[in-house]
C-alpha cells in the first residue's frame, strides 16, 4: 500500500505502517553513519546529551557524496544498515522511531523497533543520484571533521521507501528470503 | 622496439575515468538492467529495477554520482613489456589521478589511512592497483571503483579438491544468499576458482570487470556460469532484496590452476553499480 507521511515519525505513524507498505516521507531526518553513531554513543557514554533531538527522530543511515554549487547535497543512497546495528537499540530506547538504510537488522534491532514501537524502512541502495532530489535541504550539525560521515539534518520531500520491519516486529526480507 | 610514455598521461586518464565510471554505467550494465525489468515477475521488483533506470539517467543528466559510495578505487594496469615510463612512479602517477578525479568530479572521500584508527585522507588516496607485465608497448587500465556494501558480502572458500565442483556451486549460493539484501541486488558476482589464497580473489575481483553478457571461453565454466545465473535467481532474494526473480544480472567465473591438496573459491559480490572503465594508452 502506498502511504505519504510526514516527521516526526510518532508512534501513531509507527502504528498506521504495515510491513510491505511504499511510502513517501516528508519533513526533518537526521543522517548519521558508522562513524556519527560511534561519537554519539561515547557522547553518552561520557553522560553527555546527544547533540539531536532524539524523540520521534528519524535518522538515515548515509554518508553523501560532496555537492556541487547550489545544490544541497551530492549522491545520497542508503549504506547498509547491519552495521548501525550495534548502537540503534540503545537509540531507540532513548526515543528514536524511524531507521532509513538498507540491508539485514539483528535481533536485538527488531526487539527495540517492537519495544519502542518504532519502524525500519529501506531505500532503494544505488539509487543515489534519484534519492538527492528528494533532499531539499541539507546542514552539517556536527562532527564535521568525519567528512562524508558527518552527522547532517536534512529536509526531504516525498521521500520513497518501504517498510520493512513494522512495528509488530514483521520483517518484509524475511518473506522473501531463502 | 621501447615506447616511451609520459606517467602525466596517466595520471590524466586516471582523473576522467574516475569521473566517467562514477556518472555513467558502460553500455553492457545498462542493457542488463534493461533486459531484467523486462524479465522481472514482482510488481515492487518492477518498480524498483525502474527506479534504478531513472537514477543512471539522472546521474548522467546532472552530474550526480550514480551511487554515494564513489568506491576505492581500483585498478587492473596492464603494462607491455616494451614500455618505457618516464616522469612520476607509476603508483604516484594513479594516486594523483585519483586525487584529482575525486575533488574535480565531486566525487565521495571514502578512505581511511588506517584500519585501525580509521582517519580519512580525504582524497580517496591510495587506490588498489594491481600491475602485471604482458608482452606488447600498450598500457592498458581498467578502472572498477568498489563500494563495500558489496564488498563487505564477498568471501574467500578454501574447499577441499573433495569438495569438487558442488561444492564450488555450495560456495557460491551461500555467499549470495548471506549478502542478501545488503549488497544491493540486482548483483553481478564475479567468482575466481583455483590459484593460491590471493590469486582467486585477484580473479573473481578482474571476473567483475568482464562486459556483462559474454560467457567464459571454457564450456564448462560457459555452464556453470549460466546454472549458477539460474540458481541465484530462483532464490528470490530479488531487486533491493525485496522479493523478485532478478537477484543477479550475471555470474562470471574464472579459472586458475592450483595446488593438489586445495581448491580455492572466492566470490566478490557487487552491487548493480558494476562500474568499469577501460582505456589503452
């Protein structure tokens, strides 16, 4: 089912999305990779605030290519989620709803996503060039010196995905793999 | 009879292959991707293989990277026997192309100077290159940028010659279907059998750089290469791993010979992405 909606992703979205559903995501998302997700954790570790606002976020796992002049942003596909693994539960526990990327999630993740009543989409991987003209505007927040791993706030418009792992904990890989 | 060649030519090249293999797919991917969102039975499948259509158009249309993972750069340099290089080392010659091609084309820095400590050098410095010598005055280079959404699903097997050739074929559908969704299917796999630990690697990675929709010149690699097509599709892993009959776009197989007690297989797995450029200079 194609379903348009919009950020902060709250637990009533959470709740109206089925695994399997397209939808198109409008409003504010924060991307963060591998490298952003390790300083937040130690940011915590350190019993320091997180430096975005983590209640109905929603967070895209990328990591852009640079933009040219007068654009927001360069090539702007997801990277594969699996590796986000290790830091999303504890995210998500602090009130993150929404994970943008591609690829397998743990166990520990599904937990989380049904604990928290949250919700996994995937982007199209190697669709960046596509995904940038969703991306309307684009600003660093910090970690600046991590280059392409910086941890950004974007805007985006009619954003496609799909839901692969709702709220119940039904993971859409699942149906279709071997 | 030696030929001289200046390495500034090379580094040139370099620099605009980085920036061609980034925006635009070679013509044999792009039939591929043409020909399996004919072929594909899923609706979302459908979907999907179109949008990745309409990305490779944009890409080239507006100069945005077909993929954000611009990749570590690759290359295969194939050096005739009857050169002469004059100017740069031939490795600097290639680390500055790159460096130049990845600012210039506005292309992702995705490389750290240490594994360990991971701080990126910031110009997608240094490139893999592997050099071999072969008789002739040409330089011959090919480019093959790999992301590590794929990469990171590649695997090396050291089967034993017991294992045979269905255990070859075991080896190659378990390294596609732990990939799964993360690689990025549709995939091209590239799988080297034979050699030592690095030489199989070194051929299924070369494997990947072949025009997709030629077969291997050995008829039995010819079919194997065409039964593992069919079982990879039948998994039904399909477009994004959401479910469809296009997992891969093509399986290329080579072959090396190896030790009595070993059988090595590896598989690098790439993402539709299969980007590669060649150039004779």
């Amino acid at each position: 089912m194609e379903k348009y909606i919009t950020t902060p992703i709250t637990q009533e979205v959470t709740a109206g999305l089925k695994s399997g559903d397209y939808v198109y995501i409008t409003g504010t998302v924060y991307v963060a990779r591998d490298a952003a997700h390790r300083r937040m954790t130690e940011a915590l570790d350190a019993g320091k605030e997180l430096p975005i606002d983590i209640e109905d976020a929603a967070i895209y796992y990328m990591g852009p290519s640079p933009a040219r002049q007068g654009r927001p942003i360069g090539s702007a596909g997801p990277t594969t989620a699996t590796r986000m693994d290790r830091y999303a539960p504890r995210l998500l526990d602090l009130g993150q709803k929404a994970m943008i990327g591609k690829g397998n999630r743990s166990k520990e993740v599904v937990d989380a996503i049904v604990r928290n009543h949250g919700v996994y989409f995937a982007a199209v991987g190697g669709a960046g060039a596509l995904l940038s003209g969703c991306i309307k505007e684009s600003e660093i927040v910090c970690y600046e010196d991590l280059g392409a791993e910086a941890l950004l706030k974007i805007r985006v418009e009619n954003f496609p995905a799909v839901v692969v792992i709702d709220c119940n904990g039904d993971n859409l890989y699942e149906h279709v793999l071997p | 009879m030696i030929r001289e060649l200046h390495t500034d030519i090379i580094t040139e090249n370099v620099k605009e292959m980085c920036i061609e293999a980034n925006h635009f797919l070679s013509p044999d991917m792009v039939q591929a991707m043409k020909q399996a969102k004919d072929r594909e039975e899923s609706g979302l499948g459908r979907k999907i293989l179109g949008q990745l259509a309409d990305n490779l158009k944009i890409a080239g249309e507006e100069m945005i990277p077909i993929c954000q993972d611009t990749g570590m750069a690759v290359f295969f340099a194939e050096i005739g026997q009857d050169v002469h290089l004059v100017g740069n080392y031939i490795e600097d010659a290639v680390n500055e192309g790159v460096r130049q091609g990845y600012e210039e084309g506005y292309l992702r820095k995705s490389v750290v100077g240490d594994p360990i400590f991971r701080e990126n050098t910031g110009d997608n410095t240094p490139a893999v290159i592997h050099c071999s010598i072969v008789p002739g005055t040409k330089v011959k280079l090919t480019f093959a940028p790999k992301g590590f959404g794929s990469e990171n699903m590649s695997r090396i097997f050291m089967l034993k010659p017991a294992d045979g050739i269905e255990g070859v074929k075991d080896a190659i559908l378990t390294a596609v279907k732990d990939a799964g969704p993360n690689a990025c299917p549709p995939l091209v796999v590239g799988v080297g059998i034979g050699g030592t630990f690095e030489k199989c690697a070194i051929l299924a990675k070369k494997a990947l750089t072949r025009p997709v929709g030629t077969c291997s010149s050995v008829p039995y690699v010819a079919e194997l290469e065409q039964e593992m097509l069919d079982k990879i599709n039948a998994l039904g892993i399909g477009p994004g791993g959401l479910g469809g009959n296009t997992t891969a776009l093509a399986v290329h197989i080579d072959t090396y010979p190896t030790h009595i007690a070993g059988l090595p297989v590896a598989v690098n797995i790439c993402c539709h992405v299969n980007r590669h450029v060649v150039r004779e200079l």
